[in-house]
C-alpha cells in the first residue's frame, strides 16, 4: 500500500447546532437540487427554499427544544473520525479524517479548503451513508465536486459508494439489538417484534433507479440472518414530507398494525442511520414513542444508532483500507444488483451511468 498522505472525507447530512441555525439549515436543505427538482427549479429554488424554511423552523425548533437545543449529530461524527483516524493511523496510513456535513458547518467547502492547502496527495470519499441514495450519496458527491472545481482541488479521489452488507457494518447492528433486547423481562422472544425503520425517499427515486430500496432491505436481510432471533421482523418506513408517494408502510402505520394484531412488544431499529439525531431522538424516541403508547403498545424499545460502535468503525477504516489497496472502487450498486436484476437498474449511482455500463447491465438474462 503506497503511504501518500491521504484525507479521509466524512460525509454527512449536518445538523443545526443551536435554535438559531435551524431555520438556515433548513433553507440549505431545500435549497439543495438533488432534493428540490422540478420544471423551472433553479428560477424558483431561493424563494420557495426561504418560504418553506421560515414556515416549517418554528415547529422543528419545538422538537429540537424536546432533545437538548440542537442535533448532536456533529459531535457523533467527530467521535467517529476521532476513532477512524486512530485506526487507521495504527495500520500505519498517512491518514487525517475530515468532515463535510452537506447543510451545516464543518460544511463541504470547509473540508475542501482544508484539504487544498493542507498538501494532501489523495482523498477518499467515505458516506456516513450506508445505503446509497441520490438524497444524500449522491447529492454530498456532487456538492464536492461542485466546491473542488471552485477552488480548484484536483488531487486524485476514490469514493466509497455504499455497504449495505459489509460484515463487520452488520455485526454493530446485531450487537445493539442483542442488547436492547434484554430489555423485554419476562417476555418470550416470539412475542417481541423486530421493527427496522429507514428513512423514506418518495416512490419516483426507486421507479427511476435509486437502489436505495433494495440496499435497505439487504441490511436488514443480512442482520436477520447473522442474529438469528426467532422473533418476527418488519420493515418500514419515517421521515415523510410533502404529499407526493414515499416508500411505505410508514413507521406510524406498522405501530397501529401491530397493535390490530394483538403485538404488543415492539423494538425499533434505525436501519439507516449511522448517527443519532432529530429522526431518531425525537420522531422515533418521542413522536412514535407515544404513538405507541396511546395506541396499546405495552413495551416499546428502540436501539441507539451505531455512533462509535468500535465495530463500525472499523468496518469504516476496512472501507478506507479497500480504497487505498484495490486502486478503485468496487460498484457496490451494481454488484447487488446483479442478483435482484427484476429491479431498476441503479442509474442514479454516479459510478455505473455511463451508456456503456447500462447496455452492459441489460444484456444480463432477467430469468
């Protein structure tokens, strides 16, 4: 492995970090053009950013209010390049972890300027984004190489697209839910219902080749598999927004369903979040919560988010370590693809949308 010195780039969604910022990080959100596209957006964008920011901060301020005053996801993700780095550096890489939060500071300009006068020789583009999604992969890749041409930082990169199935990324899960599980006293296992909650994308992503969907349910296929609890599962879906369609059942629905049921005993697991924050802390600890309470649910846990679960980082320094040693990033959407071919082809992943690679994909037999 060549010891070029070499920056590792987090990237990650950010989060306001007072009740001030909410209403800024919210306009950046939406002013973001992988998530608000539609006919005439760019004339469009700052005016309807800056009204549904402004519209929708008071009420987001109430729920921040609820878990401290701000998301604690920027001091989550320097606990995880603070144990990244140490990894990596003990497997003797020529290594500094960097963070670039797509709506807040350290932001990506931020990382980028650092990295250009910092004399670094190599970047690897590494998401605290399991799963990919043009919402949030695919919109961080952009935004960097939208900040790297503006300053100019044209140093050799090697991206990480997603790992929904690394071993050691599934092993973290199973350790937290093996935990929460002891929990339920008294309660056998059989009666306990596994419900796994990922953050919803509106239908139109999948239908138009957003693997999102399918990586999910890889995770949760491969955490059941290598937990091997006899408990039932599910899966559903949080976070909607807009009235467009969204990948369902939502999480609110699934509580009520289980409750039709006769279930009583419900542990929810954030499948998709590697970071605790507004969506775990509040809509699932708080918001579903009570829902389920008032509702007939006796027991409801929930599982922390991987954080600095020692597994998980390691599992990213493996990722990094890949990088570095294979010379170039393996298709990850692809590869998983391949064995679920009666799905949309991942065209939104930017590593497999050439014409080339496409034709090649549909030439596979759909048997």
């Amino acid at each position: 492995m060549n010891n070029k010195r070499t920056a590792v780039v987090l990237f990650q969604l950010g989060g306001p970090d007072s009740l001030e910022a909410i209403e800024p990080f919210l306009y950046n959100l939406f002013m973001d053009p992988d998530i608000i596209n539609f006919p005439g957006a760019f004339l469009a964008r700052k005016s309807f950013a800056k009204f549904i920011s402004s519209r929708r901060s008071v009420k987001v301020a109430e729920n921040y209010k609820q878990i401290g005053g701000k998301s604690p996801i920027l001091d989550l993700t320097q606990l995880q390049a603070s144990a990244l780095e140490v990894i990596l550096r003990s497997r003797n890489i020529n290594v500094h972890v960097f963070i670039a939060m797509r709506y807040w500071h350290p932001n990506t300009e931020e990382a980028v300027k650092k990295i250009r006068s910092g004399g670094f020789e190599q970047a690897i583009l590494l998401p605290l984004y399991p799963h990919f999604s043009k919402a949030t992969t695919l919109s961080s890749v952009n935004e960097w190489e939208r900040q790297a041409k503006k300053h100019q930082c044209v140093i050799p990169i090697k991206s990480v697209c997603c790992y929904p199935n690394q071993p050691l990324f599934i092993e973290a899960f199973v350790e937290n839910i093996n935990v929460a599980l002891t929990r339920f006293q008294n309660i056998a296992t059989t009666d306990i219902d596994l419900v796994f909650s990922a953050h919803g994308v509106p239908l139109s992503y999948i239908r138009h080749g957003d693997p999102y969907q399918l990586q999910i349910e890889e995770t949760v296929r491969c955490v059941i598999k290598r937990g091997k609890w006899n408990s039932p599962h599910t899966l559903c879906y949080q976070s909607k927004v807009g009235p467009i369609k969204w990948l369902k059942p939502s999480l609110l629905d699934t509580i009520e369903h289980f409750n039709s049921k006769g279930r009583k005993y419900l542990l929810i697991i954030p499948i998709a979040f590697v970071t605790d924050h507004i969506e775990t802390l509040h809509e699932i600890n708080i918001d579903a919560r009570r829902h389920a309470m008032t509702h007939g649910i006796h027991q409801f846990e929930l599982t922390p988010a991987l954080n600095d679960h020692p597994k998980f980082i390691q599992c990213l320094a493996d990722l990094v370590q890949e990088q570095l040693e294979l010379g170039s990033h393996p298709h990850s959407c692809e590869t998983l693809w391949r064995n679920h071919v009666d799905r949309p082809i991942p065209a939104h992943c930017p590593w497999i949308t050439s014409q080339v690679v496409k034709d090649k994909l549909k030439e596979i037999p759909r048997t």
